[in-house]
C-alpha cells in the first residue's frame, strides 16, 4: 500500500512533456498545414468556368467565360427572363463588388422556385464561377457574402393548423 506521492510540480512537468511531443508530431505532419500556393482557375477546353449557385428551391447552373458582358437565361436575355430591375440588380451584385462588370458572358439555366429564388441561386452561382475562373477574387466576394447559401426557406405546413404558424380563428362558444 506504500504509494508514491506526485505533487502538482510533477503533474506540471508531465503534462507540459506531453503538449510538447503532441505539438511537434502535428507541425511536422505535411497534411496538417495548409499549402501557402495560391489557388488555380479551374476554366474547361472551351474557356468557361462553371458552377452551381442555390437559393430557396431554385438551382442554377452557371457558366462564364470573358465576353462582352451578356448574360443568357434559359436561352434568353437576362432582361426579357427577369424583368423587374431589383431581380436584374441582384444577378449583377457579384461582377459590381468584384469591378469586372461588362467583362464575362454568363450562360446558365436555373428551374425550381419562383424569380427572386431563381435571381439568388444565379448570383451565388455566378460568384462561386468567378472565383473558379479568378481564385483572386475570393475575399472580396466573401467579404460581400455573396458566397454564402442563402439558407432560409418556407417553413412546413404544419397539422391541426392552417399554414406553417396561423391557427384557425378561436372560438368560445
């Protein structure tokens, strides 16, 4: 029963001991640290980048390539598919941030949702086929959000109530 006493000056030493052989075995991992070469465009055979941007139910799938800046929907002109001018504002957010309005063609086709779902998935998918086609990019379009998933939809129906929260009307009597 004689047991070796360990004051808090071992326990200090044993643990330091520890986080140092724990430290150097993941810095001297070469998969551990990030590789400090910049990023390459990923562009196909034909000069295109694609990507695939999401918003609500809508999904659009996008490719750019330099051109004169015209931007074709479901084989139609960006206009004459989204009409209203705020839809138009929101697909040209990311070439506005990014100050290369004007300078690529955007082909894309997008199905599900309604107009403005549709308008948010092309301007994800055309941010995330800029930074595919320049990687430099990549901050400003971070920094502006247009990378992120625009996350919220409509909520479910739920039983016993007339839509996803409104209740019928009570009554007392």
């Amino acid at each position: 029963m004689a047991q070796d006493k360990v004051g808090l000056e071992d326990l200090k030493k044993a643990v330091k001991s520890k986080a140092s052989t724990g430290t150097e075995s993941a810095a001297s991992a070469p998969s551990a640290q990030k590789s400090d070469e910049p990023a390459k465009p990923k562009i196909d055979k034909f000069g295109r980048s694609y990507a695939t941007g999401r918003r609500k139910n809508a999904v659009a799938r996008v490719w750019i390539k330099p051109g004169s800046g015209k931007i074709m929907v479901n084989g139609k002109e960006s206009p004459a598919y989204f009409a209203r001018p705020v839809l138009q504002m929101i697909i040209n957010q990311p070439f506005q941030a990014s100050n290369r309005a004007g300078q690529y063609d955007v082909l894309c086709t997008v199905s599900g949702g309604g107009l403005s779902g549709q308008a948010g998935a092309l301007k994800h998918g055309i941010s995330r086929a800029l930074i595919a086609f320049e990687p430099d990019l990549r901050g400003i379009l971070k920094k502006g959000g247009f990378l992120t998933r625009d996350s919220r939809v409509v909520e479910r129906k739920k039983y016993g109530l007339a839509k996803a929260r409104r209740r019928f009307q009570f009554s007392k009597r």
